[in-house]
C-alpha cells in the first residue's frame, strides 16, 4: 500500500507528535507499505508566533498538490491542522480524495491560554476542519468523548505505543554524570516549556531533592529567572533523554489538557513511576479501564501524587508501558485508513473488504 502522510509537525521538531509521527512511519515501513511524507522542511517556512522551533510553511497549497498528485497514494492521512494540513485537506476535497485525519494536540486551549481566542472559536475551527475526514484518529477516550460532545463525527480510537527497546529497564534509578550530584529525589518534567503544558505546578511544587526540565518553549526564560534551583537540561537526543529517564525517582507530569502524553510511557518504560493529574491522558496511560492506576499515582494535589508515586514499584511502571506497543498501534492506524479513491462506508463493520486491501502490502 503506498500512504501519503501530510504533517506540519516533523524533525528536527521535538514534541510528542513528532515523536509519535516518526515511530508511525517506521512501523509502517516495517510492516511492508510505502510512505511518503509531506512535512515542513520541504518548504519554504516561517516561525510559528510564540513557539520558538515550530516552522510553518508559507502558501504550500500548489506545491502540496503536485506532491500529492504525483504520489497517487492509495490512502491519505492529514496528521494536523497547520499550513500544510489544510492545503492537503482543500486538495482531496478538489479532487474527491477520501482520507483521514488526527487530533493530536489541544490547540484552541492553547490558542486560549496565548492569545485568550474563546474555546468555541478554536474548536469551530477544528470542527470544520476535521468535517471533511473520513475518519478523525483520537488517543484517548476521554478526549473522543469530548469532541463527541462538541460536535465531531467520524472519530475512531487510535491509541499510540513507546520504543522499549530505547527506553529500557533500570532496576533502580540509574547511575548518570550529570544527575548523580544531585540533591534526591530527582523529579523530572519532559516537554515543552509552554502555557499548555502547566509546568508551573511542577516548578512551584513544594518538594525535597531537585526538579530536572528537559524541554525548552516560550516560557523557558521566564522560570529560569523565577526558579532558579531547577536543573535545566534544554532539548537532548533521544538517547541521552532516555538515560536521563532511567536516573529519575519520579516522572511529574503536571498537564491538564493533554491529548496523550507520550512523555509518561517513556519513563514508564524506563522504570520511573509517574505522578499526574486525574485528567485525560494520564488516565488512558495509568488506568486500566477497570479503575486501577498502574505505574503511578494520579491525584488532584500533584504534590501528594508525586510523594505516593515514590514508592510505586518501577517493575510496575515497567509492566504498564509494555501494554503499549507499536506494533499493535500501527496495525489500528492501518485498520482506520480509507481507500483515497473510495473509503469506508459509515459503518466500518459493514464493508470489512476495504480494511482487508488496505491492510495487505501491494
């Protein structure tokens, strides 16, 4: 099968999508379909206002079309709503294309919390984006029913995985150059230092030992004034971040209104419990759907949650984070796709014989 993907977020880009995206492809690749990417560095760009690291393309629409054209891809998937998603979106609907789309990020909360644009405004937007997909990719049930609730249809269940091969086992926090000086315990926050994020309840949390951020963002050097016993470690490669994962006590991810939060799979999968928020994301990573909470604590006072996340058994965290694999999530993306020139019925149960075309290698 020959995919084209259309996707504003890419490397050298260093976020959750990103990371989500690049594994996706890979898997993809491995399982034996051609994919084609359509991203940002094929263009010429612009900086996204506010978020240092995000580059835009400028009036994509031609160029993305000829790609696309010349690509003739047996199935399209936009992955977010920038500059190039909207161009990849306004050419399928030119030429009759069926494809899909993905809700990756919460952006009218962010859009909110920026530039105080009102939530309806923003999820308006999004709606009218995503109207046109034949089937819109969702992580999490919470945010499914959520966008249920707000007026999307077409949304399908696609859950994502972690590299436990990268992200391996330590028994105990392991030795590191770096943190090994360090007051303990170490808490750790992975991500960008952006408004979404909520990383001052991380900073301002009252808690022994020594706070670690990797990650940089547009209130980077705001709190690095404001928090000055913070260990700042900027943007790593994924190697090293992998090792600065397994030297942690705890992984604190302070987020409200994250769609995922693939940053908590990581540390799990290194060992290093989590300590989060009851909200959407944490709760599809750590809960079971049985009302069980593995591989860390969830609790409204992030405070208490990183205290009982302490003595959380890193084999357990371990364990949890084996429960998301690539394979199986790709295998789901696979399933979701829509024949470009045809699609699914609204019923997917009713038309199994796309699913088995698109799911065979060609």
């Amino acid at each position: 099968m020959k995919i084209a993907l259309v996707t504003d977020a890419w490397q050298p880009q260093v976020n959750g999508v990103v990371t989500t995206l690049v594994e996706l492809v890979r898997e993809i690749r491995a399982a034996g379909h051609e994919v084609s990417v359509i991203e940002p560095g094929q263009f010429r760009t612009r900086p996204c206002p506010g978020y240092k690291g995000i580059d835009l393309a400028i009036r994509p629409g031609k160029q993305v079309a000829r790609m696309l054209d010349e690509i003739a891809p047996d199935a399209i998937h936009v992955a977010t709503e920038g500059p190039l998603g909207w161009a990849a979106r306004g050419h399928c609907r030119k030429r009759g294309w069926q494809f899909t789309t993905a809700f990756h990020t919460r952006f009218p909360e962010i859009l909110h919390a920026a530039a105080k644009i009102p939530l309806s405004w923003g999820y308006a937007l999004f709606r009218h984006f995503h109207s046109a997909s034949s089937g819109v990719m969702v992580p999490t049930q919470g945010v499914l029913r959520m966008l249920e609730q707000r007026g999307f249809r077409n949304l399908r269940s696609w859950t994502h995985g972690v590299d436990t091969n990268l992200f391996s086992f330590s028994e105990r926090p392991a030795a590191h150059d770096e943190l090994d000086a360090l007051t303990r315990p170490v808490s750790l926050f992975v991500g960008r230092v952006s408004y979404e994020k909520n990383i001052e309840a991380f900073l301002s949390m009252d808690f022994p030992g020594t706070k670690v951020v990797c990650g940089v963002g547009p209130l980077e050097a705001s709190f690095k004034q404001r928090f000055t016993d913070v260990r700042w470690m900027g943007v790593l490669p994924r190697e090293k971040l992998a090792k600065v994962y397994a030297a942690a006590d705890v992984f604190v991810f302070p987020s409200r209104s994250e769609t995922f939060g693939l940053v908590m799979l990581e540390a799990m999968a290194c060992g290093t419990p989590v300590a989060a928020y009851p909200v959407d994301g944490p709760l599809e990573v750590l809960g079971d759907g049985s009302g069980r909470v593995l591989g860390g604590v969830l609790h409204e006072d992030l405070q208490a949650a990183s205290f009982a996340a302490l003595g959380v058994s890193r084999h357990e965290a371990r364990a949890r984070a084996l429960d998301f694999s690539w394979q199986q999530a790709t295998q789901v993306f696979i399933g979701h796709l829509v024949d470009a020139r045809g699609g699914l019925s609204q019923n997917r149960h009713t038309d199994d014989r796309v699913v088995t075309s698109l799911s065979s290698s060609r």
